[in-house]
C-alpha cells in the first residue's frame, strides 16, 4: 500500500470509522434504547446514556525506550527483510541514500 493509499484511508476512517469501538458504540446506543424504556423514573431520575454501556479500554503502558534500542530493532527487521544497513553502526546514515 503506498503511503498515498495510506493517507486516504485514514481520512476516511476518520469520516467513517468502522472496527469493534464502533460497533461498541451501535450495541450500547441500543442497550441505552431499550434501559430508558424500562427505567423507573423514581427509582432513577436521571437519563441513561450511551456511554454508561460503551466499554472503557485503556491503552496499555508503552515503555519508553532508548532511540539506540529502537534502532536496533529496526536493523533486525531490515536484516530480516533482505534490506541494506546504510549506517555506520552509531545510527548515522553514511549518505548513500
């Protein structure tokens, strides 16, 4: 996919996303449908809303690395894919690019 495409996608899916926090979404804006039907407003006078049926994920911690730790792992997958190391082993690029 060129980073053209790539482009084009993500301003779509920023304009129409789609995946499971969508459909989280769809699933609780029903749930919410169907809770205000029944709800008892003496019992509870205030409205539910969807988020109170939306799941909450919390991204993960990312550790942060040192850059000389990434870079490493970037050669690894460079090797792995045949490409050309075009440094000098410290990270700086030797200009053939």
């Amino acid at each position: 996919m060129s980073a053209e495409m790539f482009a084009e996608w993500a301003v779509y899916y920023s304009l129409e996303p789609w995946g499971q926090e969508r459909a989280d979404w769809r699933a609780g804006n029903i749930a919410r449908v169907i809770a205000e039907t029944h709800r008892n407003p003496d019992k509870r006078s205030t409205p539910f809303t969807v988020e109170d049926f939306v799941p909450v994920y919390d991204a993960p911690e990312v550790e942060k690395q040192p850059w000389e730790v990434l870079l490493n792992k970037v050669r690894l997958i460079n090797l792995a894919f045949g490409g050309d190391d075009l440094t000098h082993g410290d990270g700086e690029d030797d200009g053939r690019s």
